[in-house]
C-alpha cells in the first residue's frame, strides 16, 4: 500500500482524519507539529444535530504527543467551531474529535503512553521522564477510570496483568491499572477507581463470558485482594502469577536483613 505524504504521517501519528501543515523544531528542541481536522462538522451541544456551517474558529492549542525521535511531541491544532441552524438562538459547538478531550493537554494516545510507563512505576517517577507534572499523570489516571472498553474487538485474554499506583497527592490511595497482551504488545484494558477487592472482582466479571473463559494467566502483585478477586471470578481454570518486581522486593528484603544480622554478629 503505497500511502500519500499527509496519510502517511497521519498514520505515523496514529490520528486519522488529520491534515499535517507544518513540523518544526522550536528552541527547546521539541516537535511542533502544525496540524488541522480534516472532518468536516460536529454535533450540536444543545439539540444533538449535526452541523457544519463554519465560524471564526477559537485559539489554537497544543497538545502534547506520543515522542518522535526521542524528542517531546506537541501536535499543535486550532479547534473549528459550527453554528447551529436548528436551534432559535444559533449556538455554536467546537469540533468533537476522538483524539483528544476538550480542556486537556495531551492527546488520547500519549496517554495511554502514561499509562504503559506506570506499570512498575510511581506517578513520581513518571513525571520526572516524561517532564510533566504530578497533577497531569494525576489526571490521565483520573479521566482514564471506568471507560468503555469495546470487547468485540478483543480475540482472547491469555494474560491479564494488574497493577496499582500509590496516589499520594489525591483524596484516592491507589488506582489499578489493568492490562492485557494483544498481539505480542502490552495493552491497556481500565484504570479501576481502587484496589478494593470488591472492585477488581465487578471489573473481571464485566469481561464477557467469551473472553472469561480464555483467560490463563493474571499476573499481580503479591495483594491477596487481587488474588482472591480473580480465584473467584475465574475459578481454578486461571493460574496467579506473582508479578517479578514484588517477588524481586520481597527477596532483596530478607537478604538485606541476614546482610544486617551478619553486619552485627561480625562487629561483634
Ligand atoms: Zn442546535
């Protein structure tokens, strides 16, 4: 498939529907990627129709990308705007689009990059890599809670993998992420709101019966919630698999002690 310049960036960017103008570098060394929508219309915020009379669009904005080449990412776009026709006092909608949320900095794909870094990982740490604030993985983790997953196009779940992330900041201790293996490639499933038992156990038996039953593997921390939550849902048909990083802590830890006893009875 031989694709056009545009597409093929468009595709690059993962951003269908996407016309790339311009890329640059600004003086930090970052990529500005000049862009615009090439859907035409939206969907009236007051009576639902779709419209598509233009109007003076609004501020551009930036929004932070999946890096290219190493470097930080920002597709830059300025958002249309319609005017509604049906309803009485002509309001006006700015353009929906999947990519990215209105009010947000980032686009949807980079943060489900976030979210892939998280895993074994702290917010802190995170934030530090990426150069973001605390308050923005903070967010991602937020807005990503309880969103739709479409289970038509999942195959099977061989593996299912689960992590919490410690919230210090928030009124929240921990959120979990969960995540599963398409393709030889590690996929984000949901972001649970805690690790309650009671909640993990809801999340694994919204899994359709179909991709329940395909099911081998879940791989957590060594949390006897999570245990217990998939023992339950899925019966003695799926194996617990001790996630390395705490089965790594926890040896390290008791070999730290006997370094300590042996420290002590050698003074001695
Ligand atoms: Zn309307």
């Amino acid at each position: 498939m031989i694709l056009q310049d545009n597409q093929v960036l468009s595709k690059l960017l993962g951003i269908p529907g996407l016309k790339i103008n311009f890329i640059s570098q600004d003086t930090n060394g970052d990529t500005i990627i000049r862009a615009t929508s090439t859907l035409h219309g939206t969907k009236c915020h007051v009576c639902g129709e779709h419209i598509c009379k233009p109007c003076a669009s609004g501020s551009p904005i930036k929004l932070r990308h999946m890096p290219i080449w190493g470097n930080k990412t920002y597709i830059r776009i300025t958002p249309l705007r319609y005017v509604c026709e049906h309803c009485a006092n002509k309001p006006t909608t700015t353009q929906v689009v999947d990519w990215y949320e209105q009010k947000c900095s980032c686009t949807k794909q980079y943060e489900k990059h976030i979210l892939l870094l998280l895993i074994n990982s702290t917010i802190q740490d995170v934030s530090i890599k990426e150069d973001i604030s605390y308050d923005v993985v903070e967010g991602i983790l937020e807005r990503n809670i309880s969103t739709q997953i479409t289970w038509e196009d999942i195959k099977e779940l061989k593996y299912l993998g689960i992590d919490e992330i410690s919230i210090k900041k928030g009124h929240k201790d921990f959120v979990v992420i969960v995540t599963t293996m398409i393709e030889g490639k590690l996929k984000i499933l949901a972001v649970l709101k805690n690790r309650e038992k009671a909640t993990v156990k809801k999340f694994f038996n919204k899994i359709p019966w179909r991709l329940r039953q395909t099911v081998q593997i879940v791989c957590s921390d060594l949390y006897i919630g999570f245990i217990n939550a998939a023992k339950e849902v899925f019966r003695k048909k799926v194996q617990v698999v001790a996630d390395r990083f705490h089965v790594a802590k926890l040896y390290r830890e008791k070999l730290e002690n006997v370094r300590k006893k042996e420290m002590r009875r050698l003074k001695k």
